[in-house]
C-alpha cells in the first residue's frame, strides 16, 4: 500500500477533533488526536489512538485515567496548541481538574475514562476506556476534513 494514497484516503474522512488529557506530578497533559470514536454501549466504552512516541501515553498508561474534550467549532486555535510537542500546552488555557483529569472549558462533549487495555497498532498504541462520565454541551463538535477544519451541516433528520 503506497503510505501516500492510504493517507489521502484517510483525509477525506470526517473526524472529530479531541484533546485526550491526563494528570501526572501536579501537571496536566494533553494531546490532540483524530482517532477516537464510540466502541460499546454496554458497558460504555470508547477507544482512542496514542502515537507511541506521545508523552502522554506513558502518563496515561500510569495513570490508568483520562479525559476526552470533543473540541468545540470555535476552538480551533487549542486544536493547533495541543498538536504541538511540548510541556506548556495548558499555559493560557482555561481548564479545570475534574474526576482526577483536566477539562478543558468549552469543549462540546467530556468524557472521563479508566484505562481498560492497551492493544498494538502498528506506530499507534489503541487505547481501551470505560467510560465513567459523559456529559455534552450544546455547541457543536469541530471536525477535521482534507487538512481543513469545519463543522457539522446538517442535511435531514436521522438516526443511526
């Protein structure tokens, strides 16, 4: 498979833009990611994909906790900040402890997690969380399409 083709396809899919976080030393962390998605109703669970080389796997994975923030449409800007590598992601950055993780204000859904499994995947580590605690806001989720970010338009009534 040419690297090149598999990841245009891949950009042409529609994800979610979240910020997985964690505590460690007093010190929030955090990371943006484009691979999570809903894996079980029952019980709840979600997964999320951690690049190997993250700071924040090792925390999470010594932790056993984190947190999801589903951005909202107008924070783009933390998007950027929290895709960068680096200690001070959090410095101007309005978020709270809850349930033991940070949460980042404004975000349009928050999940909190306890670490289930850990699963190879190739250059990423597939992380496996019991959700604990949802909540979502009213705002709307900012989306990532081709390199571009966007939000949800709306095209009927429906439910899946």
């Amino acid at each position: 498979m040419d690297p090149d083709v598999f990841r245009e396809a891949l950009a042409s899919v529609c994800t979610p833009v979240s910020v997985v976080t964690s505590h460690h030393d007093g010190h929030p962390h955090g990371t943006t990611v484009s691979a999570f998605c809903s894996l079980s109703l029952e019980p709840p669970m979600v997964l999320v994909s951690l690049d190997r080389s993250s700071d924040l796997l090792a925390i999470v994975t010594e932790s056993r906790v984190f947190g999801i923030n589903v951005l909202n449409d107008d924070q783009k800007d933390l998007a950027l900040n929290f895709a960068r590598k680096g200690h001070e992601k959090f410095e101007g950055v309005a978020w709270d402890l809850d349930r033991g993780v940070p949460r980042i204000s404004g975000a349009a859904t928050w999940l909190v997690c306890k670490l289930e499994q850990l699963h190879e995947g190739g250059d990423h580590l597939i992380a496996v969380g019991l959700v604990e605690h949802a909540e979502s806001g009213p705002g709307n989720p900012l989306l990532y399409r081709h390199r571009e970010f966007g939000t949800l338009a709306r095209t009927g009534e429906g439910e899946l």
